[in-house]
C-alpha cells in the first residue's frame, strides 16, 4: 500500500504538468503586427536622416 502511495506523487506531478502545459500553450487574442512595423517604420525614418555635423 505504502508503494501506491509513493506513486501518486510522480502521477500527481505529471497531471500538473500536463495542466500547465495546456494553460501555457492556449491561443491568446492576436493583436497583429500594427505595433511592431509602426516602430520599425519610425526607426528607418530616424536612421534615413542625415547626421547633423
């Protein structure tokens, strides 16, 4: 009995992992890439001008 006992930690742990794993994995709202390229838009502009001497 006492060995069944010490089977239901790894069982245990392997339920939770497969909880989180799940949790961690789900689809998350996309919010596209409209941040991203309005960044990467003002970083082309602020290297495209010339330096001031």
């Amino acid at each position: 009995m006492a060995a069944l006992v010490w089977l239901l930690i790894p069982l245990g742990a392997a339920v939770g992992a497969g909880l989180w794993g799940s949790w961690a994995n789900r689809t998350r709202k996309a919010r596209g890439d409209g941040p991203e390229l309005d960044g990467y838009a003002r970083f082309r502009a602020a290297m495209e001008k010339s330096p001031r001497a």
